[in-house]
C-alpha cells in the first residue's frame, strides 16, 4: 500500500489538483459570491505562474517529498508515533489533525512577526479573491512552510498515508475556501463547524488589520474557535470588505514579477502584532 502510494504520490496530488481546481473554478462563473475588480487573465497568469516557480524550486531545495521523508521516520523509527505502536486509524487521525494544528500556528507566526509577514504578505496581497488566490505564495515562504512541516512529521511520526491525506485534502480545501463562489448561507453555517469556508477565509483577506488577523485555520476550523481567532463575518459585509493590504493597492503590483520582490519593498507595516499605534487606534 505505502509502496503504491509512494510511487503515483505525484499522480494523485495532481489529479486532484487538477479536478478541484476546474470544479472550483467552474461553480466560481456559474455562481459567484462577489463581482471580481481585477483582470482576471494578469491574476490567473501571475497566481498560478508562482505556483510553477514554487513546484520547481521546492523540488531543487527538498528533492526528498515530504512523504518521502515520513516513509525515511518510519525506517528509523523516528517521531513519537513510531515509538508506540499505536492502532494505524488513531495514529493516521492523529497525524493528520497534529499537521493542520502546526500549520495553523505557523500561519499566526507569520502575521505575528514583523520579517516573516513580509513574506507571507504577498499572499493576501491579491486585490481579488478566487480559486487561484489559495496558490498564491511567496516562493520563500513555501521553502520555511515545507521545512516546518518536515520537521513535524519527523517529530510525530506522521504515518505515509496521513501525510498524503494531509497535502491532498489542504490543497483541495486552500482551493475550495479562497474561490469566490456563491454557498448558500445556512449552508456555510453547517459546513464551517467542520471546515473553513469561503465566507470564514474571506475575512482573513479583508483589508481591515483586525479582521486580517483572525480566521487563520486553511482546513480544520476548530483552532480559530479554540484560540480567539475566529471572526464571524466581515464589518462591512462580504460585498462592501475590501480585499487585499493597504501598501499594495496598485493593480501594476498583481504582476509575478512585482510580486516576486513585495517582501523588500516599503516597511512591515501596521498588521504585525505590536506594530499599531496604540495611541491612536
Ligand atoms: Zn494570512
Ligand atoms: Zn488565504
């Protein structure tokens, strides 16, 4: 099984890349939650140009995939669940609720501190909000996110298959949660107790520091609750939020290679945490 899985890993991510992506962006025309403000050919070009620049410098850094790296735990018997022989389901359950908790702190590590936001600013940077915007990330900041998520599942033990179950449902969901598409509202209510909807992710892109900082979680909604991060809905409503950051307004910086170099221009900004002038707000 982990042999076979090991062997079509890349088959499987892109296959379902692939099919989340033309159903989310299909339901996106057909049914969209907001009217879009922004070219959508320079975004779709820029957004997913950044996801080819990622996949190919995330294979020349980490050649080893991070399955790989959780088969290489289990050989040696590294991490805490190879330790003790716990039942595959718990351990697989485990594993995969463990990684989503870490890449939920790292996501509020990013916001916090005034360098890393720099990096991870370019992400919501987006003047719209769509399917490819769940893409979109700097270069740098997926190289620390690998990294961190590496070492994770080296400390837990993370079993194979949780961490293909993992990458598979985050990717599918980043995808689902940034798409700009129109779920009815009883719905949403329902569906975010269990994961993070359009609604919830949107107002983590709102151009409001307080509402960028809340609403953190990518898959499992729990932590935004758990932590008093979560924020119900954005002030102004979902029509009337303004999407993106206050240092990159102009259109000209939607462009890949404007959005290459937004972790050196200007300064951090008021969105860090201890970054605000108490004074006056
Ligand atoms: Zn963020
Ligand atoms: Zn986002």
């Amino acid at each position: 099984m982990t042999k076979i899985l090991l062997a079509n890993e890349q088959a499987i991510r892109l296959g379902i890349f692939l099919g989340v992506f033309a159903l989310m962006a299909l339901w996106e025309i057909l049914s969209p939650r907001r009217v879009l403000t922004q070219s959508k050919a320079v975004r779709w070009y820029s957004n997913l140009g950044i996801v080819a620049v990622n996949t190919v410098l995330a294979r020349m850094v980490f050649p080893m995939a991070p399955i790989a790296v959780a088969l290489l735990a289990q050989e040696r018997g590294w991490g805490v669940l190879n330790l003790y022989q716990a039942p595959e389901w718990c351990a697989v359950l485990g594993a995969v609720v463990v990684l989503d908790f870490a890449i939920y702190l790292q996501h509020v590590m990013v916001h916090a501190v005034p360098m890393l936001w720099r990096l991870h600013r370019m992400h919501h940077a987006d003047l719209d909000f769509d399917v490819t915007t769940g893409a979109r990330f700097h270069p740098i900041e997926i190289i620390l996110s690998l990294a961190i998520k590496m070492a994770v599942i080296v400390l837990i033990g993370a079993p194979v298959v949780a961490v293909l179950i993992f990458e598979v449902v985050l990717n599918a969901t980043a995808m689902f949660n940034h798409s700009n598409v129109n779920l009815p509202l009883g719905l949403d209510r329902v569906l975010r107790w269990l994961v993070v909807t359009p609604d919830m992710h949107r107002v983590h892109h709102s151009v409001v520091p307080y509402e960028t900082n809340s609403n953190f979680g990518f898959n499992l909604p729990w932590w935004d609750r758990l932590f008093g991060t979560y924020r119900d809905q954005p002030e102004k409503g979902h029509d009337g939020m303004t999407i993106g950051i206050d240092l990159f307004r102009d259109a000209g910086e939607l462009h890949l290679h404007k959005m290459l170099v937004q972790p050196l221009i200007g300064g951090a900004g008021e969105y860090p945490i201890n970054r605000r002038d108490w004074d006056q707000k």
